[in-house]
C-alpha cells in the first residue's frame, strides 16, 4: 500500500480496518451518513450543514478487535464558495495525518498516539460544552452504548419524580442523554407534563440539547404553548422565545414547527435579531415557503442589529444548500416594503 492511495479521511479510516461515525457539530449536532461523508470529502456535494462557511465534524472511530476503545477527533474544514470543500486543505490534513500517525494507525497500540495524532493542526477544533454534552449522548446512543452516569437524575428530574426545584444540581451531559433519548421510555409523558412547569433555567439548557433531538409533536404542542402565553406578554422573554423555537427545531412534526414560526413571524417580537438568528440558523427550511419566507425577510428589514445584521444573517442563509433561490425570490418580491427595498439595496451596494 502506497500513501497515493489514500485521499481522504473515511479511505484512511477504512484501509485502516476502523469502523466510524461521523457527525456534524455546526448548527446543531447531527449523524452524517457515509453517503453525506464521502460525498463531501470528494467535493462532490456542497456540506449539508455550512457554519461559517465551515465544515464542523466529529469523528468517533474504533478497532473492531477492541470495540469499546473509541477516539474522537472534531475537524473543521474550510469550504469555497458553493459550499465544496477546498481539496487542497483535504489534501493538507492528510498529509499530516499519514506523517503522524502512519497508514495502519489502528497498528498502533499506544492510545495516546492515536488521540495525540492531530494536536496543534490548524484542522481541530474544541466544541463548546454544550456541543460536546449532546454529542457524547448522540454517539453512545448510536453505539448501543449505555448514557452517563448523570442520566437517571436528569431523567428523574425531566419527568417529575424530584422537586423541581433542586435543578441546579443536574448536569449538562445528563440533560443530554434524556434529549438523546426520548423515544426510549415512556416518561416522555412525563416530561410533557413537566415542561410548562419547568424553572427558566432547566428550560432553556433542555432546549438546547433538543435541537439536536427529534422531539415528537406532543412536546412540540407544549413548546408552542409556552411561546403563545410569551407571545400575550407586553414584554416577551425573548431567551424563553428563542429556547421554545430551537427545542422544537429539528421535530419531524414540522407543520406544528411551522405554525410556530408564522406566529413568531407575525409578532413585532421577531425583529429581534436574536429570535430571527434562530429560524434562519435552525429551522432554515421552513424559509422554503414563499409566504413564511417573505415575513421573515420583511421582519429582518426592520431587526434591531441594523443592516449588519441584515446582510449578515441573509448571506449566512444563503449559503445553505438550496436556499438561495428562495431568498432571493423573497427579496425581489413586487409586494415588498421601501425598508426592506432600501435594505437590499445596502446589501448588494446599489
């Protein structure tokens, strides 16, 4: 075997007899397929989920002869301007993958040199601890592995068995590990019942991992409960507003999801930059319909953040796979208002 025959990550890994698992750690964390994956690493198809114009990966990989030593590395990767990976980047990292490690890494039997392998490359990262809570959860899940060891107290908690009270004691990654499983038991129940009663802080450290999650429609009925009577406030807690909108971002009961956004949309509340950085940053989609779509653009002509924020969250959308073509619909609407006209015309400086 000679290094030319390796070009990527997921040939290494595969010449090197490891089974993986690969993640997106971006937006929201979320299970690439090997299809996704590959067709990235060959610049084939833009990456699914751009953040900053960036590729966030987590990688979980292990020897099947030693199937409960697992590595992890969390690689960022820059993307051009269709949203490709740059290949000379790709080319790059390998080339300091196979200096380091070597083409059979699993070979090698110091652990350590495994992990150690990408120290200081300019293609690792750190994820916040948020990120790295929800992927620890998602990964042992997808392994058939057992959740932390901070799992039963935070499940105790979320469905109501201790005072609600005494959440400060829960930790992140147990948080985590309930959002990861909730197809799993039944306290879901539970936990519907628990949520409206939920202290703001538990509420908004359980929405953040549930945007990684895939919450059924009865939770997402409680989530648009709790935005509606936010909604009736003269002054909205816009945290509270955000957390509800991102709890329920990633749940295929998408036409509740949907109804969510539109009563957002429809309140002066959503010029809120933060509120607005939401739909566009988690529940991209729903800007695919024409008349949600125009609401939201007309709502960001009029944000808090000023044209920076305007132009800043538009081209971040815009870089989304697919989405350009319905921004731009939206943006050269004949119904739109002067603002937003005027907006536009600061944007692309005419």
């Amino acid at each position: 075997m000679t290094t030319a025959k390796i070009t990527t990550l997921s040939e290494f890994l595969h010449q090197s007899g490891a089974k993986y698992r690969v993640f997106d750690m971006g937006r929201r964390v979320i299970k690439l397929s090997p299809d996704e994956f590959v067709s990235f690493e060959w610049a084939k198809k833009p990456y699914p989920y751009p953040f900053q114009k960036i590729a966030h990966i987590g990688v979980i990989f292990w020897n099947p002869a030693v199937p409960n030593k697992h590595y992890v590395w969390f690689l960022k990767f820059p993307l051009d301007e269709q949203g490709l990976l740059l290949q000379a980047a790709r080319d790059e990292f390998l080339v300091m993958l196979l200096d380091r490690v070597g083409e059979c890494m699993l070979a090698a039997t110091d652990g350590k040199n495994i992990e150690g392998a990408l120290k200081d490359s300019p293609y690792t990262f750190t994820p916040r601890e948020d990120k790295m809570a929800i992927f620890n959860a998602l990964a042992t899940k997808s392994l058939a592995k057992k959740p932390s060891q901070y799992y039963d107290d935070a499940l105790a908690y979320f469905s109501g068995q201790t005072d609600i009270s005494t959440w400060q004691s829960l930790a992140m990654q147990g948080v985590a590990d309930v959002a990861a499983r909730l197809d799993e038991h039944e306290e879901t129940l539970a936990l519907i019942e628990t949520i409206p009663q939920l202290p703001d802080g538990p509420f908004l450290v359980l929405s953040t991992c549930l945007e990684s999650a895939e919450p059924e429609a009865g939770l997402v009925e409680v989530f648009a409960l709790r935005l509606d009577v936010q909604l009736q406030e003269k002054q909205p807690d816009i945290a509270c507003i955000s957390a509800c909108l991102r709890a329920a971002s990633n749940s295929p009961a998408v036409g509740l999801v949907d109804q969510m956004v539109l009563h957002v949309l429809k309140h002066k509340c959503s010029q809120n930059i933060e509120i607005l950085a939401t739909i566009s940053g988690r529940i991209w989609r729903v800007l695919q319909q024409k008349h949600i779509c125009q609401l939201f653009v007309e709502q960001l002509a009029h944000n808090d953040a000023g044209q920076a924020g305007f132009s800043q969250l538009l081209a971040d959308v815009m870089y989304m796979p697919n989405m350009r073509e319905h921004i731009m619909g939206a943006l050269r609407s004949p119904t739109r208002s002067g603002q937003l006209s005027r907006a536009v015309g600061m944007m692309f400086g005419k």
